[in-house]
C-alpha cells in the first residue's frame, strides 16, 4: 500500500494524547532533554535529570490531592549548564480546564510545599546515575558529592499549558484562539513565565496547526527557541 | 511528505495505551534495525506521528527489496469500535496489526504488555489475562519487565524485588497449549547491582540483551508477516532461545521463593536446557508434543503430596473467612498448644501419638489431611485432599450456603483447588473489582486450572464490597452472546467464570454452583 494510504487511517477523536505527544515531539534532543513524561493510562515514575554527563534517575512522588500536579511532561534546556532550567507542560483537549494555580502546583511537584504537606522531588536525594550515553548504571551514597545535587543547585522554571481545538479544515479555525491564548498569557503571574498554545491537525492528513502567546516574562532568547521550533506548524506569523 | 508515495509494500499500525508507547515501540525497531539486516529510511509524514519506514531484503532473492511502514496510532479509546483491534477484553500496552489499505479493519499480528517496575506482591499478576487471551487467539506476546526495581516512597526504598516467575511458568504452559509464542523480556534496571547483592537477581540475567532481543523478535515478526519467510524464521527462532533460555534461568533461580513446587523438576534442570528449548520451540513450530519428562502442569495428585507445602494465607479484610476460616487452614510456624489441638481437630488428625509440644513437623507430615500450596507461605491457594473435612468448616462458617454445594464440596474427588480472594476494592469513587484478584484468577486458570485432576475448583469471595445480587453478573460472563457488561457483569466475572466450578461469598453467606 502507499504511505498516504497509511497516514489517512486516522482515530475518531483527537484527545489530550494527541496534545502531549505533539509537545514531546516538539520539544526533544537535543535541544531539550526529557526528565518526565506522563501520558493518558501512562503512570510512568522515573524522573530523570542530566548534570554534567550524566543521567540521573529517581522515583517521582505521588499526587499530592489539590496539592501538586505531575506536569504531562517535563523537559530539561540541554544548552543550560549553570542551572537546571526545567520546562513544565500541561496538555488538556479543552482551554477551560486552564486552572490558574496550575502552573505553581506543577512547581510544587519539584519543590514541595511551603506547609511541607507534600515533598517535593527535590527533597529526596537521586539513588543512581550512568554516564551518557548508556554507561552502566552506579549507585549514590551519602558520602557523594552528588548525592544531593539537585537540592543545592539552582532551578528555573518555565511553564506550558497547551490545548486543542481538534480536527480543522481551516486554519483560520486555530487563528480564532489567539485572543484567548493572548488574554490567558497577560494574566498569569510574572513567577510563572508561560506559553499558553493551541494545537489543531489539518484534515486530511492529520498536520499540526498551532498558535501560540508568551507571558511577560518568559525569557526572550527561549521565546525564541520555542518560535523557531513552531515555525512550520504556526498559522499566523509574530503573533506576539 | 519526503519522497512522495515510496512505501509499496507492508502497512502496519501500532495503536496501544498512548501515541508515547506507540512511538516507542518504532523507536526501539528502528534502533536495533540495522542490527537485523534492516534499511532505516527514517520517519515519513507529519513530524507528531510520522509513519517509521523500513526497507528488506530477503537473502534468497537479493533482488527483491521489499518495504514497509510502522504507524502509531495512539490509545485504543480514541479509535471508533470498528476501527481498533481487540485481542480480549483486556487491551495491552500494544498491539500491532497488518493492514492492506486504507479501509481495512486491522488484524493483531503482535502484541506486547511493558512493565516500567515491577508491580507489589499481589500485583504481580494483574496482566496476566492479558497475557492468556493473546495466546489463546493464537497471537505472540512479549511481556517486557524489569529485571530488578524497588518500591519507593517519598524518596524512601520500601522494597526491593524480582518478577515474580509464576508469570513465566504461565506463559510457559500457555505456550504448550496454544502454540504461540509468548515471551518475558527481562530488561536492566538501575536497581540491578543492589538486588545482585540481595540474591534477588542473578548473574545470568542481567537485562542488558533485553532490547535487542525484544527488537530482534518484533522484526521477526513483522518480516515473517511481510512475506519474508526464510531470513524471519532464523531471526524468530535464534530470538526465541535466547528469550526463553533467560526465562528458565530466572524461574530456575526463584523456584524455592515463587513455585516451591517445582523444586527439581527436570524442566528447570540447567543439564537440560537446551531440550527444554528445543521441546518449546518444536512446539510453537511445528505442533511436535512435549517430551513427558518436562511435563509440569499436569499436577498428579501424588506429586502435589510429595512436593506440597502446607497452606498459609495473610490477609487484613475483616471477615468471617479471615476470623473462623483461614486460622484454621493454616499452621503458623509457631503455634500454640491449643492452636495445634484446634487446627488436628479440624482436619481429623488424630494427635495421640505425638507429644502436644513440637509437633508441628509430624502433623505436617499428614499432608493428605491439611490443606497444601505451590510455594511456602504466604500464598494464595490450597489444595484440599481432605474434602470431607473442609466441607465441614465451610458449612460451620457459612451454615447458610445451599447444602447441595456442601454436598458437592464434601463429595469432590480431591485434590480440590481453593482460592481465596477478595475480588472488590475500594477504588476511586466506590468499589470496583480488583485488577490484582482478577489476574489471579486468570493466572490460575493458566497454571493448575486446566489439569484434569481438580475437578473442583472453589474460589471464596471474603470482600465486604461484594454487591448484593453478584451472581446475576457471574451468570451473565457465563453466558455468550449476551451484552455481559449491561447484565452486571465485569472482568472478574469474567475470569471466575472461567476457572470456578463454585463460588462461595463470606459478606452475603451464600454461594453458587457453575
């Protein structure tokens, strides 16, 4: 059979799977490297954190009720060496599931909470490392000066809540998000830097259509990045 | 799209729990592609979901390339009913189907379960149905877990394990039965050094080999189902050894901790590995049968006597299965005088010739008279010879349940598989049947359910969640052709319907014969 005979064999409904994968796509090696993923039916716990060469490896904690939120993904700047620069993501089908203290909970999720009700992941010291790519796998102890890197080093944070208006036949259907995608960004808090972006698959081969709005402090130089890399899929060009 | 329409050959699609696992499940043929004499033509199509394309070359006919394309399609719910394949009524993490265009429905030519750790103690099971009807529709099935993993808990280390090889044991009978591959793939894990030390891994599998071995046999596969006959089978089969060789090292290592049982066997004899594996792969490939002498679920009663271990059952559900029942089916290590006098008067143990002090060892001695399991305790079923004697204590417990299944009970001609579950938890917004219990009983449905020689099978339901009116919907999974899910039932229902002959419910005291 013929490759578009394949790719026209498409699902009945696009749902937040479609929405994360698109982002783990996106953001990928080696401009970004992967420290978490959690998809649709996916309980994946494995937390991973590069430094220096090597791969580290930890067990994340659980949900925290109403306290934290696991991000769907969570990607590491591999052009970031002085500090780790973590890129948190939320995918939802729907904008209104946009909750304002979203991106604060995803924070906690690395940093627990400030009552201590919930500890975050860089509370808990890594237990293995391999060097990249694939060494074998060495155990830490106490007494590394490793041990409890990640609690000493600096972290920044930036945060994604990304979201889908579905199958279009048009892409002026994703341009009608940019008012929202604009007010949404102008209203979150200048600690949290966010991209807000929507997400659309041309019909009839499922292409991705995004548009897409920063926050007042999302760094400039990774605005960029994040512009470049969207660059095929953006329906309108400097939205911002 | 790069280069046009150049995929003229084989379409497969790759659908599972999410487009992640989908992805990297093409990743990981695409990785250990060259390795088996592949050609990576690379990802095709729209950067989220590209089609990953392959080029072959049969060695017979050198000429003749032939290509194909893996495409993910994401979840199962977000595929219209027609549209998405079923192997069961469980989904696993992948199934992957050949298509032969656009319209087609598509037709499982493999599937797989991935086990990122290794699920707790009574979880260890929990896929095992899955497992089960992939061979029974007569699809190979890989199920991929680590080799070692730790429980961890707020940065805390609870536990540390190995995979349970009761799964292995299944898979090896399931193999025997249905002449389908299905396969374990130990993977390396992090945890690896520290259960080396702990003696809960060996030296032997140590998980490195695991993803090309898994890649090696998904090729296999995909070659086999592509028309590539003579270059798959060498692959399938030289796969197929190494696969199975680290099953056997594995349940050869944990056979005193997971299936006591089967302590000296010649199944797991390491002189005879190597027949062992031919015998497997005969079987799977030409439908040769099993020498006798690796036969090991046949569970002849005599051997159940000889190599049994008495029943012990842990258990925290307040109950009247736990408060009157399982003390006395099982002897704690250390029991008291009285406990011993109790637990001989139950099962007719005439206690005159021994000293009360220190008799444990000589009332175990009478195997035939006290309930038996596969492996030392804690464990999850019993094997009854002393039917009459458990029919009794059933009856004492339950003094409601029908006297015609007291009768049956008492009447069976032993030995009498007793399994004891829960079968409800309470879940995320109330009670729901549970996934542990229920890959138990389609575990043992697998593993002793098919011998011939239990002609009663009892499983007791001891959950207080068990709703009013259960056996509507255990009547409902007996019965084809019926919206089983609308009469009440659900997949445990479905699983005891498979293995019981009776059910028994402590909650409501009553009990049905199937």
């Amino acid at each position: 059979m013929k490759l578009e005979d394949l790719l026209l064999v498409q699902p009945g409904k696009i749902s937040e799977d479609h929405v994360v994968n698109f982002l783990a796509m996106l953001f990928t090696e080696p401009d970004w490297l992967r420290v978490y993923y959690n998809p649709p039916s996916g309980s994946w716990k494995a937390v991973n954190l590069y430094r220096k060469g090597y791969l580290y490896s930890q067990v994340g904690p659980k949900r925290g009720v109403r306290l934290i939120k696991r991000p769907d993904l969570a990607v590491q700047d591999a052009r970031q060496s002085s500090l780790v620069r973590l890129f948190l993501m939320e995918a939802k089908v729907d904008r209104s599931d946009w909750e304002a203290d979203l991106p604060e909970k995803m924070r906690a999720y690395f940093e627990g909470t400030a009552d201590g009700k919930a500890t975050g992941l860089r509370n808990t010291p890594f237990f293995h490392k391999r060097s990249l790519p694939g060494g074998p796998w060495e155990c830490l102890k106490e007494t590394d000066s490793d041990y409890n890197w990640f609690k000493d080093t600096k972290v920044e944070y930036l945060f994604c809540f990304a979201y889908t208006v579905g199958k279009v036949s048009a892409d002026s259907e994703v341009s009608k998000e940019i008012p929202w995608l604009t007010e949404a960004a102008n209203g979150v808090s200048d600690s949290c830097p966010s991209l807000f972006l929507c997400i659309s698959w041309k019909e009839p081969i499922p292409d991705p259509r995004v548009a897409y709005a920063f926050s007042r402090t999302f760094p400039e130089a990774i605005a960029g990045r994040v512009k470049s890399a969207l660059a095929s899929y953006t329906v309108k060009s400097d939205l911002q | 799209l790069k280069g046009g329409s150049i995929l003229e050959g084989a379409g497969f699609l790759v659908f599972g729990d999410n487009l992640d696992e989908c992805q990297n499940f093409c990743r990981l043929v695409r990785k250990f592609s060259k390795s088996y004499g592949l050609r990576d033509l690379g990802p095709n199509g729209p950067t989220d979901r590209p089609v990953y394309m392959f080029a072959a070359t049969e060695s017979s006919t050198r000429d003749q390339e032939v290509r194909f394309g893996l495409y993910p399609c994401g979840r199962y719910e977000d595929w219209q009913k027609g549209r998405r394949p079923y192997i069961g009524h469980e989904d696993p993490d992948i199934i992957v189907c050949r298509i032969d265009s656009g319209k087609d429905v598509p037709k499982p030519v493999f599937a797989a379960e991935f086990n990122s750790s290794i699920p707790a103690g009574n979880n260890a099971w929990q896929r095992f149905p899955r497992i089960a009807q992939a061979a029974e529709k007569g699809i190979p099935f890989l199920y991929v877990v680590p080799v070692c993993d730790a429980e961890v808990k707020d940065g805390n280390i609870r536990s540390l394990r190995h995979p349970n090889s009761i799964i292995q044991i299944g898979q090896m009978i399931l193999m025997e039965k249905w002449k389908t591959m299905s396969l374990t793939i130990f993977l390396e894990s992090p945890w690896y050094a520290e259960g080396l030390a702990r003696g809960l891994a060996t030296r032997e599998v140590n998980g490195k080999e695991g993803e090309m071995v898994f890649a090696g046999l998904v090729i296999a596969e995909l070659l086999r189902s592509a028309g590539f006959a003579g270059d798959a089978e060498l692959l399938m089969e030289k796969s197929f050894r190494t696969a199975l060789n680290e099953m056997l090292e594995q349940m050869a290592a944990f056979v005193e901790t997971d299936f006591a049982l089967l302590k000296g066997h010649g199944v797991l004899d390491a002189t005879s590995r190597r027949s062992v594996i031919d015998a497997w792969w005969s079987r799977i490939k030409t439908s040769q049968s099993i020498p006798p002498r690796f036969d090991f679920w046949d569970w002849q009663p005599t051997r159940l006597l000889k190599a049994g271990i008495p029943f012990g059952k842990t258990m925290s559900t307040e109950c009247k299965y736990d408060s009157r029942m399982n003390p006395l089916m099982t002897l704690r290590s250390k029991p008291s005088p009285s406990e011993i006098r109790e637990f001989c008067k139950t099962w007719s143990i005439e206690l005159d010739s021994y000293e009360v002090r220190g008799v444990r060892d000589e009332v175990l001695k009478k195997a035939e008279s006290i309930p038996l399991s596969y492996k030392h305790p804690p464990n999850e079923l019993g094997f009854i010879f002393n039917t009459k004697d458990f029919a009794r204590l059933v009856n004492s417990v339950y003094p409601d349940l029908p006297s015609s299944i007291v009768d049956r009970i008492s009447k069976a001609k032993p030995p009498l598989l007793f399994l004891p579950i829960a079968g409800y938890v309470m879940d995320t917004g109330g009670p729901a049947f549970s996934r542990p219990d229920k890959g138990l009983v389609g575990l043992v449905t697998t593993v002793f359910g098919r011998s011939p020689h239990f002609n009663e099978r009892v499983v007791l339901l001891y959950s207080e969640l068990v709703p009013e009116g259960w056996q509507t919907g255990l009547h409902a999974a007996t019965t084809s052709g019926k919206d089983w899910k609308e009469a009440g039932s659900n997949n445990l229902w479905r699983e005891l319907a498979s293995l019981a002959t009776i059910v028994v419910c402590d909650v409501h005291g009553d009990g049905v014969a199937l």
